[in-house]
C-alpha cells in the first residue's frame, strides 16, 4: 500500500517532497527526477528552489511526464515552456539534461519510442513527481489507459480538457491530443510520489489509493509499486476511509527514513 501522508497545506507538501528530492541529489548528483507540470507539483518546485539554494543541481536529469499534441513547444502553456520557466531556469538546471515528450504530429509515431529509450539509457527514473486527474488520470493517461502502457498519444477526455482550459484562452484553444508516460512506464521509476490538494481531487484520491485497482481509475496503479507516497491536504484526504490509520503511522514512522 502507499505511504499517504496528510499535510496541513500545499506549501508543508512542497517542503517535505523537496526534502526528499534534495537528500536523494545529494546521495547522487546526476538523480533522474520525472517531472510533473499542472498546479499541482508547483510548490514542491517552489520548495526545492530554497532548500536547494546552494546544492549544485546541475547535473540533476528530468523527465517530463507529457506534452499536448499539437502546439508548438515555444507555445506558453506547452509543457515544454512549462518546466522550462517552472524547473529548469529557476532551479538551474541543465536544459540539456530536461527532457520533454515530442509533441510534434508529425513525429508522433516514433517519439514515444524515442522517449521510452532516453528514459532507458538514463537509467530509469529515481523519484517521479506526480499530480492526479479529477478523472483519476495519471500523467496523461486517461480512464481504460493499460497498465502495461508506454509513451504514446492518447486523446484527452472532455473532463481534462475542462479542468485545463484555465491555462488557456478558452475551452477551444485547449488540445485535444497529448502524448504521456504509459502507467507502465511511471510504474518503472523507482518511487514514486503523487500530491494532491483540495476537494475536487478528494474522490479521485479515495479511488487511487483503496479503491479497487482498475484501468477506471489509471491512479489505482500506484497499488502496484512497491515504493509509492501519496501526500494530500485535508480537503483531498477527506474521502481516505483510513485517514486515521495515515496519520498513526506517519506520526510514528521510525526517524531518519524520508518519504
Ligand atoms: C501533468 C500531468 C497531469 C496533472 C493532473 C493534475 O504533467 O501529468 O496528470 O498532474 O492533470 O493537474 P493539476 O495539478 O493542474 O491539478
């Protein structure tokens, strides 16, 4: 089962997730972080920027989860931009050693293979960032995603692509098409940590964590990892049926092991 941590805000989310990321780049300089974009992993990012203040991330490596189809990767809201204005410059990391999923339609049917191999030759993932979908999504995976999926284009439901349209014009201007991480390669980083705040992500929560493990709800994979921390607020914890069982254990866990 996942380790759920509840936490009192999103900022003491981004402060303990950025602890861990820290103290895993200090045990190796060239860690390969998987990227999440979204509000969600913004405080971590925020976090990370302080505590890392003085620590060399330079040779830190990153994955992006995702990218829309479609748009240009100089369009602002492509993820490209997006971990490049959130991560890569305000962390100063290499843009080199950042690596998004090529969008481009033109390129489609080779560059999930592409990114499934870079991924490989970095030497898999050692702790991925991750938000969830109100629809249960994870990366861009969509409800019936395979666990067993790869990099590859899906189609964005009519919910997600409601939910983004604050990042756009308008609900026209939002794609329709993405390429992600397949649950199965998310599945293959080695930890793998989802945060979730408020209400709206409280029922897609519930699910991923003691609902039954079903491609429904693609966050339900993370039942399969062996090493997988879930940090929430109140408001996304608050359809956890054991919340309280959370709280003892994290309240008790031995001192010194991290998330
Ligand atoms: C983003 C991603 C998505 C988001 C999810 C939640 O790279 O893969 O799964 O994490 O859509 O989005 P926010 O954080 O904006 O609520």
């Amino acid at each position: 089962m996942a380790e759920v941590v509840i936490v009192g805000s999103p900022e003491d989310a981004g402060t303990l997730v950025a602890a861990e990321i820290v103290r895993l780049v200090g045990r190796d300089p060239q860690a390969v972080l998987g990227l999440a974009t979204g509000s969600t992993p913004l405080p971590v990012y925020r976090a990370l920027r302080k505590q890392a203040a003085g620590v060399d991330l330079s040779g830190v490596r990153g994955f992006a989860l995702d990218e829309y189809v479609g748009i240009a990767p100089e369009h602002p809201e492509s993820y490209a931009s997006v971990i490049r204005r959130e991560v890569v410059e305000p962390l100063g990391l290499d843009p080199e050693l950042v690596h998004v999923p090529d969008g481009d339609p033109e390129r489609i049917a080779v560059s999930g293979g592409e990114y499934e191999r870079a991924i490989e030759a970095a030497g898999g993932v050692d702790l991925q960032i991750l938000g969830i979908g109100t629809d249960g999504h994870l990366g861009f995976n969509e409800p019936g995603s395979s666990f067993a999926s790869r990099t590859r284009v899906k189609t964005l439901t009519a919910q997600t692509r409601r939910d983004n349209a604050r990042f756009f014009p308008s609900l026209d201007d939002v794609p329709r098409h993405c390429i992600t991480q397949g649950l199965g390669t998310i599945l293959r980083a080695r930890h793998l940590v989802l945060l979730a705040f408020g209400a709206g992500k409280a029922a897609a929560v519930a699910g991923a964590v003691e609902g039954p493990l079903t491609a429904s709800l693609p966050a339900s994979a993370i039942q399969l990892h062996p090493h997988a921390t879930v940090v929430v607020d109140e408001e996304a914890a608050s359809q956890l049926r054991m919340a309280e069982y959370y709280r003892y254990a994290w309240e008790n866990k031995p001192a010194g092991q991290g998330l």
